[in-house]
C-alpha cells in the first residue's frame, strides 16, 4: 500500500500534529490549481456534445428512413436502457471513494485489477480512435452534401469532386487539422468545448425551428454516385409540415440496401449506426481528473447529459416522421440528402460538424508521443472509408467498455466489501448484471464477428499484461469475491457429514525453518492428497520480544502460542480443519540449508526474485548452527505428539527426507532400470503380536496415507511392499492370504513379504498396558525395550537391502544407483507415547534407535478410519 495514497492524507488526519483539515473536495496538494471544471462544464458538456455526434446531424433520417418510427423508438429505447444500466453502476463507483484522472480505466482497473483494466481501457482508447475516424466521416459527408460537385451538372457552389479516393484526402486533411489542435494542448479544448456546446445546441434548435417555420415544399434530392460509381437518376421529396398520414405511412420499416456498401440494411445494422450516437456516456467520467469534486459531478452531469439527449432524439424523430414523407425520409435513408434543405441555418449545423472531432483529444498536458500515435490509428482508420461498417465497430468497442463497466460494479456489489458504501444507491446487483447481459447481447446482435474478436482481443492483451505486469497495490476484486465464496463453501462443510470414503488428509506441518525443511515441505504437499496443507511454527517467548522474528515477514505462516496445542486445536474453520500433524523428527542431524542447492531458490538466493519482489531466501534467517541450543525441548516434543494424539489428530514424524529425490523418482540411465520400493510396516514393531488383529487402525491408516504417496505423478515409479509379521506359532501363508484379501478389498496395489518377528518377546499384555501406550512396565523393561528396537531396526535394514536410501552399504548422497532395487521411503508404525510424562525422553531415544540408518522414514500413527471397502 505504500504506493496508494491514503484519502486520510490528502486530508491530513494521518499528518502532523496540529495540522490544518482542509475542506472536502481537496484531493490534496495542488489539487485546486489542477481540479477546476465544475459539473456542467467537466461532465454535461463533454457528455452532450460526445452523445451528438454524427446520428444527430446526418443519421435520423437513416435509422428512420429504414427502420420506420416504431422500430426507431425501439432501438432507441434498448440503447438508452443499456446505457442507463451503465450510467447506474458508472454512478456507484464514482461514489465509493477518491476518483481521479484516467476515467473509465481507472475505475475498471481499480476493481478488476490492472490486467483487465488495461485491456478494456486499450478497447476503449481503440473505440475512440475509431469515433474520431466516424466523426470525420460524418464532417466529409456534410462538407459534400452542401459543396460536392453534383452528377447532375449543376453548378454554383458544388465543385468539390467526390469518390472514394476524394474523400480519403478530405478526411486525411481534416484529420490534419485535429491533429494540429491537438498539439497545442488539451487546454485549448477545455476553453472551447462551452462554445463548441452553444453553437451545437443552436444547430440543433435550428432543426427544431426549422420543421415549423419552413412551409410544405418540393425538396430535389442530390443524387450521389452508387456504389459501383453508377449515377442515381434525381428524385424530390416532399416535407408536408405536420400531416397525420405522413406520419401513418413512416411508421412500418422499410429496410434497403445500404448506399456505401450495397449490403442489405436490417435492425441490428441500423441499431449499431443509431447506438454509435448514443455513445459517449463516459465523457464526463473520462474528466475526473479535471473535476472540483469527481463523485458529486460524475453521477450527477451524466444523468443529466443522458436525459437532456433522449429527450432531443425522441424529439427529432418524432417530427421527422411527422413532416417528411416517406420519399424524403427515404432520401435521408439513402443519404443523398442533407438536413440543412429544410434548415435556413445549415451553416450552424456544418459548424457543429466541424467541431465534433475535436473532442477527440487528451484529457490534460500534451503527449507529443500519444497524439502522433493515435493520428497514425485514426489515418488507418480513414482508409476503411465505409462509415456505417466503421459504426458497428464502434458500437461493439463501447460495448465492450461499458459491459466491464457493469462487472466491476457487479463484482462490488457480489463481494459484500465492508468499504463498498457508494452514496449513490439506485442499483443493485440486478441492474449490474442485466446490463453486463444486455451488453453481450446487443454486441453480437449487431456483428457477431466483430464481437467475438473483441473479446479475443481482450483476452489476449489481459494474458499479455498478467504475464508482463507486477503485483499492484490497488486491489483485485477477485479477491474478495474468492473470499466471500470461500467463506460461503466453509460454512456449508457439515462435519456431521463427513464419512470415511471422502476422508483426504489434511496437513499442519511445524517446521523450525523452512530453509532446513525443504524436502519435507514437499514431501508434505505430495501427501495431502487435495486436502488442507498449513505450513506452521510455533514461537515461545513474550510479543515484545518477538520483532526480529519471521513474523515480520508476511510471507511466513506461523502462530505465537505459548503451547503447539493451541495452534493444533484452534487452526481451520469448520470442516477445513487439520487432521495431521507432521513434525521433523528431534534427532541430533545438522542442519542443512537447502535453499542453497534447490535449484529453485539457488538462482537468485538472497536477491530478487521476479517483479522486484524479494526472494524466499531473504525472508527466512539462515538455519540453526550445529551444536546450538534447540528453540524445544525433546520433552516439549514428546508433549506435542502426546497432545496431538489427545485431540484425535493423526501424527506423522519425517526423518532423513533430505535423502529424497528433489522433484521425481528416476528410472536410471541407459540400460540401467533402477527399481524403487516404498516399504510400509503397518504393525508396531516394539509390540509384536500375532493373528489377524494386528491389521488396526493405525495400520490401516498406513496403508493409505502409503497408497495416496503412489498415485502421486512423481512417485508412480515406486512399487509398494507390505511387510507382514508372523507371529512364532503362526504358519506361513495363511495371514499373507487375508492380507492380500484385504488389499483386494481396498483397491491397494502392492507386494506383499512374509517376515518372522516377535520370537522372544512378548505376545500380549493387559489391558492396562494397552491404554498405557507404554514400552517399559515398573522399571522392568528399559533393556528389553531397547534391545527390541535394535533388531526391529535390524530387521527393517536387513528387509531394505543393500542400497537402501540413505542405509548401510549406501554411498555418500543417501542413494546407490547400482544394480538391484532401493527403498526410498520406509513407513513405520509410531507407538503412543507413555503416559508418563517422566518417561519422555526414554521414549525419544526408543524411536531414535528404531528409526536410525534406514534413510527416509516416516513414523506413522493414525486415530482416525481413512479406508473404505463400500461404494
């Protein structure tokens, strides 16, 4: 946020003690020398005279002409509905806060982000250019109408000759001449834009004067060349003044080819020439940076704008169908006819055309490298020629910018931000997103081609500016909206729902530092299986004393609790909530920087990493030093499993995962097959027992949680062995049959090998032993206990082989890549811990002895069932 000026500073509350509040409206230092349009002149007049473009001119005898009053009301109505929809939400986001320069951009990239921003904002400056390319077609049109050379051979003051290339020229000098204005600031256009408004609105109150002054009347109407350069024979027309059955005989539509390009007209054409006139609603937004005050002006200026020109087309259709017969109106269809016959001020109205390009201009300062550009665009532009085919291009642009207009509001409106409290609240979501819809519809109404191609366009420049673009301080509404679904999605999880054929492990992982935990953060993530995995730790000590810790970096998840148990309990929110505890093994291994070797983070270890952002290696200290003091104590260690298993929680304890391969197992090289096993031995091996019953659920859950590591792309490669324990009555054979009956029930794959164990120690205990969890009984059993974790460990490395990962006979690396298969991770059972807390350490030293030499181990106990044999 440190780029994002706060609004608490522009009114000094967050300044200076004793500082001066200025009044609302002060956007700042400097803000009253650079905002000083008001609402009429910033908003009303832009708006106006951007809403009156070439339909008011040269174009309502067009849409009349072929779609009739009826259906010329009709498209009216639907452009105006679209375009009050947009006003609506233009209205709610210019009042939810400080609007400054950049208009339509700043408000949809302000929402939406930067990506989508810039790419509608790109539309929208296209659509522009193509509007400066319509309206100089409209003036060149209006300059022939009145001064082109007439095929007839009347002379006078007709003597410009007219044809495609003339009227390239025409309009290449004319852009010229926009072109010039343009350099010498947008000032000279602020300055200008209220003359500019009086003499359009007396062109137009010329037109209104002119159907009832003007008497009825034999008008000639100019031919002007077909589009195969054919002559048109002449034709008058007759304005009858007010006449009912002129009126009658202009109500039906009567569609006709259309004279620049000789397609046939219908209601979606003439729609796209009428709504290209109707657009220009976000003039006024586009001024925000000029504006005293941006969300009183905005919301206010355009809904007086977009009323003010409904009534004045309304107006001129009425009377226009009202006076003209249908071979006038069709002259204007046909457009060999100007307005300024029935006009004594057709001077008025060519001035006002020739005004109506020079809004096309910056909104402040001078962009030599902008205005030079977008006069190369608008020259392009000219050279299509056709002006009805250029306006359904428009059209669609617009529509494009007006429909990202309506998601960002929507997209407020649905993510229930607390600080989304517009002042102006007539809309809602409704209105959002029926104007996103109408939006969508009427651009493929009118040119299903040129729609489907703006959205591409859109699509690629938004692809284009996410890959190039950084992070921003502005806020992405996706992220409120993915908030409000997440939120909404949690609370509907039911944990009275849940059952053991969905169950997905669901990780919370406490790691010192992640520098020394590299391998088994990945390791970790392999496992969760789709589920909920948290990254954690666990600091002890007073806040105060905490502020050089890791918790000043946001990137690093931790939980300053005086015990992991709060941290185990109170994480996740209702059924998202970890049901395994993952914990480094407390063995007396250095620590290794794994940030140096992962080619991951070595390439730009302790700089940079992409967009300037620092990288992981700079946000975590380096790991601990051999030989310095533990942050826990192993009876601290011993009390979190303890504590873990208390809560229902299952426990995984990783030793050795540096040995792991980095990213995937590996077959070998050339005629080498390596073949990789992951051993699983589901009982616990300090307590041997025999018969059927030693497949509990902590076994079960073995087999899972080593059955879900397999399907894992990157350990497809690795075959499963389950080890199975025979007690010293029991007979070969059988106990591996229900094993493999089991297996087949579960769906597990795997191999399955029979081993004898348990001769000469204890087959059963009470069941006060059983609850205990305990390996000693009242000081009897201390080198007994030791002595079988001693050959269960020398039975597991006998079952390994040589070439164990990280075992004996293993070379330097923790891999032998010789001939033979290789274990490369060996899950065990992991016995409760004792229910003495005295016997904590006696304990630690049990699984240390255990699980020492094997390579990568994980001791495994599980409290929860995971498996499931029904549908």
């Amino acid at each position: 946020m440190a780029s994002e000026n706060s609004p608490l500073l522009a009114y000094r509350l967050l300044g200076e003690e004793g500082a001066a509040f200025p009044l609302p409206g002060a956007g700042g230092p400097g803000a009253a020398s650079a905002r000083k349009l008001s609402t009429f002149l910033g908003v009303v007049v832009p708006t106006v005279l951007s809403m009156f473009s070439i339909v008011v001119f040269l174009r309502i005898g067009f849409v009349v002409g072929h779609a009739g009053l009826l259906q010329a009301m009709v498209m009216l109505l639907v452009a105006y509905f679209i375009l009050a929809l947009t006003v609506l939400s233009v209205c709610a986001i210019a009042t939810n806060g400080a609007v400054r320069g950049g208009g339509a951009y700043f408000m949809i990239s302000r929402t939406l982000g930067p990506e989508v921003g810039g790419s509608i904002g790109l539309m929208f400056y296209l659509a522009n250019v193509c509007g400066c390319a319509v309206s100089l077609l409209g003036l060149v049109e209006a300059v022939l109408d009145v001064f082109g050379a007439d095929p007839t051979g009347s002379s006078g003051l007709r003597v410009l000759p007219q044809g495609y290339g003339w009227n390239l020229l025409y309009g290449s000098l004319l852009l010229g001449l926009v072109g010039g204005v343009c350099t010498l600031g947008a000032g000279l256009y602020a300055r200008a834009s209220f003359l500019t408004f009086l003499l359009v609105s007396g062109s137009l109150a010329s037109v209104l004067v002119s159907f009832v002054a003007v008497g009825p009347r034999d008008i000639p109407i100019t031919p002007r060349p077909g589009v195969n350069g054919s002559s048109v024979p002449p034709r008058f027309g007759h304005f009858t003044g007010f006449n009912s059955s002129t009126l009658k005989d202009n109500l039906g539509a009567g569609y006709a080819e259309d004279y620049t390009t000789g397609a046939m007209m219908t209601f979606a054409s003439v729609f796209a020439v009428l709504f290209n006139g109707c657009t220009g609603i976000m003039a006024g937004a586009n001024m925000s940076g000029e504006l005293k005050d941006p969300s009183r002006a905005i919301p206010l200026g355009t809904i007086v704008a977009v009323a003010y020109t409904f009534f004045i087309y309304i107006l001129l259709f009425f009377l226009s169908s009202f006076t003209c017969d249908r071979c006038m109106v069709g002259g204007w269809r046909d457009k060999g006819y100007s307005k300024s016959s029935t006009n004594d001020l057709s001077d008025s109205i060519f001035i006002g055309m020739i005004l109506a390009p020079a809004k096309v201009v910056s909104g402040g300062g001078n962009p030599w490298g902008a205005v030079l550009y977008s006069w190369g665009l608008v020259q392009l532009v000219l050279l299509a020629g056709k002006l009805n085919t250029l306006a359904a291009v428009v059209t669609v642009f617009y529509l494009v910018a007006y429909a990202a207009v309506d998601l960002s509001c929507l997209s407020l409106e649905w993510a229930s931000a607390p600080n989304f409290r517009p002042t102006f609240s007539l809309f809602s979501w409704h209105t959002c997103l029926l104007g996103v819809a109408s939006c969508l519809l009427m651009m493929f109404l009118i040119s299903p081609g040129a729609a489907g191609g703006s959205l591409l366009l859109m699509g690629l420049l938004s692809a284009l500016l996410t890959a190039r673009g950084g992070p921003s301080s502005w806020g992405y509404v996706s992220q409120a909206l993915l908030f409000h679904q997440v939120r909404k999605y949690l609370l509907r999880l039911d944990v009275r729902k849940e059952h053991v054929k969905f169950w997905r492990p669901q990780l919370l992982l406490l790691v010192g530092n992640p520098r020394g935990a590299l391998p088994l953060l990945r390791l970790a993530n392999q496992l969760k299986k789709g589920g909920l995995y948290v990254l954690g730790h666990v600091t002890l000590g007073d806040l105060g004393e905490l502020s050089s810790s890791p918790s000043s970096h946001p990137s690093w998840p931790l939980s300053q609790t005086p015990d992991a148990s709060f941290c185990i309990d109170l994480l996740g929110i209702c059924g998202m909530k970890p049901n395994t505890l993952v914990l480094g093994f407390y063995d007396d291994a250095a620590p290794q920087d794994h940030f140096l070797t992962d080619p991951a983070f070595s390439g730009h270890a302790g700089g940079t990493g992409e967009s300037g952002s620092p990288s992981l290696s700079t946000l975590f200290p380096p790991p601990r030093a051999p030989g310095s003091p533990r942050a826990l104590s192993p009876q601290d260690y011993v009390a979190t499993v303890a504590d873990a298993l208390k809560m229902n929680k299952n426990v995984v304890l990783a030793r050795a995962c540096g040995a792991l391969p980095p990213e995937r197992l590996s077959r070998g090289s050339g005629s080498v097959s390596q073949l990789h096993h992951v051993d699983v031995w589901p009982l616990n091996l300090l307590r041997p027992r025999g018969g059927p019953g030693y497949v509990d659920v902590c076994g079960l859950f073995l087999l899972q949680m080593a059955t879900i590591l397999s399907m894992v792309p990157a350990w497809h490669s690795a075959r499963l062995r389950i080890f199975l324990c025979l007690g010293p009555q029991e007979a070969p054979g059988a106990a591996e049959g229900r094993l493999r009956a089991l297996l087949s029930q579960l769906r597990i794959r795997a191999e399955v090998q029979e081993v004898v164990w348990g001769e000469g120690a204890r087959t059963g205990q009470s069941q006060e032993e059983e609850e205990e969890g305990d390996f000693v009984n009242g000081g009897r059993g201390d080198t007994e206990a030791e002595a079988l974790a001693c050959s269960a460990n020398a039975l597991v490395r006998a079952q390994q082989g040589r070439g164990a990962a990280g075992g004996p006979g293993a070379p330097e690396g923790g891999r032998d890549v010789g001939e033979g298969p290789i274990t490369v991770l060996t899950f065990l059972y992991l016995p409760r811990p004792p229910a003495d807390a005295a016997r904590y350490p006696q304990y630690l030293a049990l699984l240390d002895t255990l699980s020492r030499d094997l390579g990568p181990t994980l001791l495994v106990h599980g409290v929860t069932p995971v498996t499931c044999t029904d549908l």
